[in-house]
C-alpha cells in the first residue's frame, strides 16, 4: 500500500512542540488518556454489537493490553474495541483537535504562564488540567515519545490504517491490507530523564502504579503482557499469559445490595488511609440531564490534622470511571473536609482544571446534592443510630459548626444535625427544637455561654442567677462557638443570648426582688458605683448593679452589641485588627464583700484602702471568667498585703 506524507496545520505543530518540550508536568497522565481512549473504543463496540451496527465483530473478549519491549523501548496500548476507518484517523488524529485548536493553544499558553506565575509551583502546573478537553489526549504521548505510531481497524470493515509521527511538523497515513480489530498506539519512548520527572515507562512496576492510580475502576480489563524470553520465543501475543493489573470494582456503580459491606468498608480503608471501618456509608446517584453516582464515607474517627491549614480532603473524582484527582476540593465544602469517597461523573471532560471546576455549574450542582445528603444523613443519625450520632458528634461537631459561619444556604439543615451540652442534662446533649419546647413560660431567648470547659462554664460567675430560677444554657465550648452563634443571631425567631453580654432580664414572674427593692438599691449604691466608674475608667465602660449574679460578689460582661475578648482575641489570631473594647462590671448588691465596700466609700473611710479594694474586686471578677489581671504582679502584691494584714 502507498503510505503518504502530510503537513500538520500550523497551530497543529505549534501545540506538538509545546507538549514534546514539556509543557505538562506530570507526564504520567499520558497513559491514563491512552487507556480512557481505549476503554471509550470497547464502548463502543459493545454498543454497536447490542444495535447490530458490527455484525462481525469480535465481542467474546473486550480487553486492553499494555505490552513493553525494554529492548525496543517501546510502549504499545492496544485494544480489540471499535477501531476507526482511514477516513475517521485522516479526521480525528490527522489533525489535532479538528475544532478549537485556537482556543486550546491559547488556553494553553495562558495555563503555562500562570503556573510560572505562581509561587512555588512547578513550571507547567497549572496545564495539566487542559489535557483532554479538546480531544488532544492521544496527542500527550508526544510528552514521553520520539515517535508514535498508530494501527487501527474499524469493527465493520476489512482494511485498516497506519498513523505516524515523529512531532516534527508531518505525519504518514498507510492503508492496510490486514490488521487487528480495533487501535494499538506504539509509543517510541524517550530516555529517562528524572530532572524533567520523564520516568522509565518501560518499567513494569511503573505501569503497573499509573493503571492502579487512574484507572482501577474501569469496566474492560487493563492487561500488562510478559516481555518475550527471546525472539523465537512466544511471537503471538495471544499465546503469553498476561496480568490483569485494574480490579474493575467500580463499587459506586453497582446495585446495593450486589455489594457487601465488607466490600464498602475495604474501599473506604484504601481511598482513607484508614484501618478502622467507616462510621457511615452514604451512596448517591442521580440520573437524568447530568449524571453522576457518589459512594461517600463518613469515618469513625477525625484525623490528627482535621485542623490543620493544609488538610487534604478526601473525595476523589472519577469521569466514567477514570480517576481524575485526589482532593477534590470543590465536591465538598471545607466544613465536611473529613468527608472520604467517590464522585463519578459521566458528562465532564476527561480532564479538568481545579479552575474550571470552580466555575462548572454542574460540579456546583454535585456539591449543592451532596452536602444536603451529607447533612441529612447526619441528622436521621440522631434518631436512628444514636450511639453512633454521638461518636460523630464527639469527632467531627466542632468542624460541622463551621459551616453555620461560611455556608448560610444550609444554615438550617447543619442546626438540625447539630446537638449541645446543656445544663438540662448532664450526659445527653441537647438540639435546639427540643430546647425551645423546654423554654419557659415568657422566655424569649435562648441563652447561651461560651468556655474552654463545660465545668468552667458551669462555674462561672454569670450562670448563678439561671442556675438559681432554673433557666437553661446551652454550654458551648468549641471555640467556632463564638463566631458561630454570633453570626447565626436566632434560631425559629428566638434570639441567640449569649449570658455575658448586656443586661439581663428573666422575667419578673422569676424575679425575687421587687421595682421598689431595686429602685432602693440602685439610690443606694449610687455613690459607689459612680466611684468606682471613675477610678476604674482605664478599665471599664461602667460599673452597675447585677441582676445575674446570686453568690459571687462581681462579674464583668460584655455590652449587648460588643464582641467578647475570646472572639476579639481569635480574630486577632486570623490577622483582623479589632480594637479592645472596655467591658462592664457587674456588683451583686447583696454580697457581704460590696456592702462592706459601700459602707467604706459612704463612711469615707481610707480612699487607699478603697481604691486597692475596687482593684481587687475588678481583677477577682476577671480571674472568675478565666481571664487575667491586667497587671499580674500588682495583684499579686494587693492580695498578699491584705492576707498579710489579716492573718
């Protein structure tokens, strides 16, 4: 047969040489498209086989083999699929990327730059997502070859056709008489060279890493062949015992209840990293204009590094069952980080950018399902599993409140998941529908206090008087508490109250004291507290009287529209400037210790005296809060004078 000789396009032999000089950084990737193209093939010809479209062809064994010829240095992938005609080759690879060969050469470029651009990143980083979306990964076999060659034959004809190229600006076409059904591409391979990460793809181990890495879950069988012993020694392929190297066990693809939960839970250890069994097991799928399956796991235990800024999330992407990327960040958000699984998507590009998945609506879709799943499942743990509940809450609550902060559209679905200590019970965590159903008679908030610990926060000052007329707090004590019940502000229209902000009022029905009692205090400590404002000014807005306090003799609160120091404080660890703000100190009228004080400063006793005392009890009512003096070493001299004067 007459072989001939033709041009590629100009924008053609531009994009060639850019892949061949190394514009793709991980070069593996080559053999993931080669594989996916004949994984597309047997498609096809099964498909043309059930429509009698392919009356002769070869049906009873679909496969793909990998043979390596160390010798040679050559690399063939090779199935027994649909194949294509001279007139299919001439049009799908004699010319790169037949439509939008423009547009890919300048994303390209675009790509390339950016990732020169970019701090820290590897030359040509951020182009290995263009691979694929304008039908040019056969063509990323330039990367790793001198040469490729191709040998095809359509199911439905007699002739097949050999495609060549050296990447030089040509390429040969050739009719042939007699060839195999379906395409085997023979890639020449490059030398390794470990500086340019151009490893030995003649190496077994090598294939054998790449096909487990992209493309373990396909339908047809990934074979390696055995090297010939010799020349003479086992010349048809057919006749060498070959190694399937995929396990084919797309999990996610088959019905439930063909899948045991062995078989689940051994997935989750391998894309988990994980020896213990899933907490959960989530599956998803959804048919119709855009179809995809999820297979997700929640798992029984948080990671050491859940917190961590570099955490690496732990849902995969496949595209028909081709492994696209590790940690996918866009399938979840960053509060179901702990998350592991699977999402497998039939209709995006083989190969995407983490740009372009930022902007795919569909992908926007995928995460909006996923997350109410996610949350839903959580929630009919509650009732369904509670002892199960309880562990994820313990492991993963703290980072599922994040959401309430940064994800307002599932706001209400995470408050419904989520569940709080309180002081109703000891042991068993409250949600707030059951709450407000405890809530009493004229109670219009729900009152809330933050702590590093349930027994600090149960001990603090500020819980007496709700301790004492049996008014229920919530005891939050992750620190997202503060920014999230700050944010959320009410809950089925009910406030969110933080205890040590602003004044409180529980009711007169729960109020021991009556309008003329209070009037009679207020007029009597008048003097005191406008003093002690005064001296204190440094240090506080004002200095009242405390309707919240039963047993300690002060405590100082934030004013209603203020943040608390905790809150001031971890803004300032994110980097924001917030000004400190000047809290209030509440007296406790009937504390012998303020009564006392108040003689002293209407006797006009020793104004030293009195000042140190005013300090003391600013600095007790800080250290109650688990706070700090403002000056450590001048309490510390205070308490030891007055010990030493009574001792």
């Amino acid at each position: 047969m007459t072989t001939e000789t033709f041009e590629f396009q100009v924008e053609a032999r531009q994009l060639l040489q850019l892949m061949i000089h190394s514009v793709y950084s991980n070069k593996d990737v080559f053999l993931r498209e080669l594989v996916s193209n004949a994984s597309d093939a047997l498609d096809k010809l099964r498909l043309a086989a059930l429509r009698d479209d392919a009356p002769d062809a070869d049906v009873s064994d679909l496969h793909i083999e990998l043979e390596v010829d160390k010798d040679a240095r050559t690399l063939t992938v090779r199935d027994n699929g649909i194949g294509m005609s001279y007139d299919e080759v001439t049009r799908l690879i004699g010319t790169i990327a037949n439509s939008g060969t423009a547009q890919f050469l300048e994303e390209l470029r675009e790509a390339k730059d950016a990732a020169k651009d970019a701090a820290g990143a590897g030359a040509g980083a951020g182009a290995d997502g263009l691979i694929g979306q304008f039908g040019v990964g056969f063509y990323s076999g330039f990367m790793v070859a001198d040469e490729v060659t191709l040998v095809t034959r359509h199911a439905s004809e007699a002739q097949g056709t050999r495609w060549s190229s050296r990447g030089e600006g040509t390429y040969t076409l050739e009719r042939l008489d007699e060839a195999p059904q379906g395409t085997a591409v023979t890639l020449h391979l490059k030398p390794a060279d470990s500086d340019n990460q151009l490893h030995d793809y003649t190496s077994t181990w090598k294939i054998k890493e790449i096909v487990k890495r992209y493309s373990d879950f396909i339908t047809w069988p990934v074979r390696l062949l055995p090297e010939p012993r010799d020349a003479e020694a086992d010349d048809a392929a057919e006749a060498r015992e070959a190694e399937t190297l995929n396990s084919m066990k797309a999990l996610w693809a088959r019905p439930r209840d063909e899948v045991s939960d062995d078989e689940y839970h051994e997935l989750y250890k391998h894309i988990g990293h994980d020896w213990r069994d899933p907490l959960e097991t989530i599956r998803l799928q959804a048919e119709g204009t855009f179809e995809y399956q999820a297979l997700l796991f929640v798992p029984a235990h948080a990671s050491h590094d859940l917190y961590n800024q570099g955490y690496q999330r732990g849902v995969q992407l496949y595209v028909k069952r081709v492994f696209i990327m590790d940690d996918c960040e866009e399938l979840l958000p960053p509060y179901l980080r702990f998350v592991k699984g699977v999402v497998d998507a039939q209709d995006l590009s083989l190969n995407v950018s983490r740009e372009i998945l930022q902007q795919d609506r569909h992908i926007r879709m995928i995460q909006r399902r996923l997350t109410k799943k996610v949350l839903a499942t959580v929630k009919d743990l509650m009732t369904s599993a509670p002892d199960r509940y309880s562990t994820f809450w313990r492991e993963f609550g703290a980072v599922l409140k994040e959401g309430l902060v940064t994800d307002s559209d599932n706001r209400d679905a995470i408050l419904a998941a989520s569940s709080f200590a309180s002081t109703h019970d000891a042991d068993e965590p409250t949600t707030l529908r059951s709450y407000v159903e405890r809530m009493k008679d004229g109670q219009a908030d729900i009152y809330y206090m933050t702590g590093e610990s349930r027994q600090a926060v149960e001990n603090s000052p500020h819980m007496e008087a709700f301790r004492a007329r049996g008014v229920e707090v919530l005891l939050l004590t992750d620190a997202v508490d503060e920014v999230w019940a700050d944010a959320v502000g009410e809950y089925e229209g009910k406030p969110l109250r933080s205890v040590v902000k602003g004044e409180i009022d529980l009711g007169a029905e729960q109020d021991d004291k009556s309008d003329a009692e209070k009037d009679r205090q207020s007029e009597e400590y008048a003097g005191l507290l406008g003093w002690m404002t005064e001296h204190l000014g440094e240090d506080v807005k004002e200095v009242r009287l405390s309707s919240r306090l039963t047993v300690s003799p002060a405590c100082v609160v934030s004013d209603a529209g203020e943040l608390t120091p905790a809150l001031e404080n971890m803004y300032r660890a994110m980097g924001q400037e917030v000004p400190s703000a000047k809290r209030i100190l509440e007296l406790n009228p009937e504390h012998q210790l303020v009564k006392t004080l108040n003689r002293a400063h209407t006797d006009q006793r020793d104004r030293t005296e009195l000042t140190e005392s005013a300090e003391l009890l600013h600095a007790l009512a800080v250290l109650a809060e688990g706070g700090r003096p403002k000056d450590p070493a001048r309490f510390v001299k205070l308490v030891a004078d007055r010990l030493e004067r009574t001792v």
